[in-house]
C-alpha cells in the first residue's frame, strides 16, 4: 500500500525525463495521477505505464504558459481522477546561449514556460485547493541554475531564480489555507533536456558532443551524473507527509554540485 493512497497529484511535463520519472514515483506512493505535457503522445505512454503497473492515471496535454489550459488541466483532474492534492511544476525548456546573443525573443519563450507556468500552477491548484477546502503541496523545478548563474545558460538560469523567489512568496501567502510550496533543484540529470544544453554548447565552442557533460559532471562530488529517479525520490518525499513542516524551500539534489 502507498504511503498517500486516495491523493491525486498533476505533474507537468510529465511526459519524460524528470517528469516522468516523479508520475511513476508519485503513483509507486499511491497518487492517482495527472500526467500533462505539451507532447500528448508522450503523455498518453506515461499514463499507459503506470495503468499498466496497477496504479490510477490520464494524460492531458497542457501547454502550461496557457493560464487557462493550466486551470482547464487542474479541473480535469479533479473531474476524473476525484480529487486534488499536489500540483507539480515541473515543465521546463533550457536553450543554451551566450548572453551577448540572447534576444527578446529567446527571453520572452523561456520565461513563458519556466516561469509563468509556475505562476499560473500556483494559481490553478489554490483556487482549487481552496474549494475542495483542504490544504495541499505546490513543488515548482527549480535547479542548481537557481542558486547560482551558469556561464552559457543566462536566461535559463534567471528563470529558475524566478522560480525559488515565487517558490518563497507563495509560501508566504499560501500558508493560511493548509498550503505548503517547495522546489527541487537537481544539478545534471540524464534527460533529453540535459543532451539538448550539450549540444548546444559543445557546437558554439567547436567542441565534440559529450564535452560539457564532462566538464560539468567533473565537479560533481558524488562521481556520477544524476539520474531522474534520484530526483524523483525527493519529490516524493516533498509530496508526501514527512515534509509537512517545510515550506518556502528549494533545496539542492545535485551530487554535491554545490555547497549552500
Ligand atoms: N535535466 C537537467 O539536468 C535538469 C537540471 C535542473 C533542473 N531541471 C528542470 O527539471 C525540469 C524537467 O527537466 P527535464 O530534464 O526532464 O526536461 P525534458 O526536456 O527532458 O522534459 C521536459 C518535458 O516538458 C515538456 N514541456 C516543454 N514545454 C512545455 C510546455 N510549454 N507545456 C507543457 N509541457 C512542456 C516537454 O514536452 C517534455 O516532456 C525542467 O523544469 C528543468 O528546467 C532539469
């Protein structure tokens, strides 16, 4: 039996990667599950597998800088799966660049997605939240990024800066109805995102395909690149009981990345 049985979560972005990893964990915990993305079909294979491993899921599909998709996604969820408890923000982009060459254009696309999805999430899941009348937990993607500005990812990185402040506001003003927000900020997780930002940074330096992830992974204590599961372990636990006294958070998995 899960340690959360008859909770519903929605995670965004769901549909691979970090994402998927924390729709397999969260339904091992025993949520019903959301699984929303941009990429239906992605989705849809993500709420099939967790059917098929005897757990509770639907797949919407979400372009989570649409304030009114993200609302429709969180009153499709309750419609269907029965309830609503957590809302994981965890859909992300990451374009790498350097910062004499970012335009407006690249700014205005990746706060969209980072950031006004974690303003439009929090929205949705209070206001929901506050009408089934119980409290519940926002968990926002932040990253390493968040806590310190990474050479070649300017933009990137303030947005997740945005995210650790938003995720400190909201605790603030959400606590009063039963409401805790926490972030997660992984350092280097084998995704599709992670091989996107190496090839775009290896290509502008003339560099071979493979080049950042040793640099980076060079200066991670633990020897080893994260896996998605590794982060998704500490989800679960920000969406489970045992970090009911924690709020306003966005602390470090990375390996040992970084030291706070
Ligand atoms: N991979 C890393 O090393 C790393 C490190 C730190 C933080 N993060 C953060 O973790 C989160 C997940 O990263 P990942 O590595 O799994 O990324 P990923 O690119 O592998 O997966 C992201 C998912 O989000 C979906 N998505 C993108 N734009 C969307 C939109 N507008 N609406 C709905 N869905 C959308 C994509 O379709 C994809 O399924 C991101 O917020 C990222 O910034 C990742």
């Amino acid at each position: 039996m899960g340690k959360v049985d008859g909770k519903v979560a929605l995670v965004t972005g769901g549909g691979q990667g970090i994402g998927r990893a924390i729709a397999l964990r969260l339904s091992q915990d025993g949520f019903a599950v959301a699984v929303a993305d941009l990429n239906q079909d992605t989705a849809n294979s993500v709420a099939e597998e967790i059917k098929a491993a005897g757990g509770r899921a639907i797949a919407l599909k979400v372009n989570v800088s649409d304030r009114d998709q993200v609302f429709a996604a969180v009153n499709e969820t309750v419609e269907k799966l029965g309830g609503f408890d957590v809302i994981v923000n965890n859909a992300g982009i990451a374009p790498a660049k350097i910062l004499e060459e970012v335009t407006a254009a690249d700014i205005e696309k990746v706060f969209n997605i980072n950031v006004n999805s974690v303003i439009w999430g929090t929205q949705a899941a209070t206001s929901k939240l506050k009408e089934l009348g119980h409290g519940g937990k926002i968990i926002n993607a932040c990253s390493q990024a968040g806590h310190v500005g990474n050479a070649n990812l300017s933009v990137y990185s303030a947005s997740k800066f945005a995210v650790r402040s938003l995720t400190q506001t909201a605790a603030q003003e959400l606590a009063k109805y039963g409401i805790t927000v926490n972030a997660y900020c992984p350092g280097i997780v084998q995704t599709p995102m992670w091989s996107g930002i190496d090839k775009d940074i290896t290509s502008a330096k003339g560099k071979k395909q493979g080049d950042a992830t040793e640099e980076f992974g060079s200066k991670i204590t633990l020897g080893r690149l994260s896996t998605p599961e590794d982060v998704s372990a500490f989800v679960s636990y920000l969406a489970g009981p045992d970090s009911d006294y924690m709020t306003g958070q966005s602390p470090l998995i990375d390996g040992g990345m970084m030291f706070l």
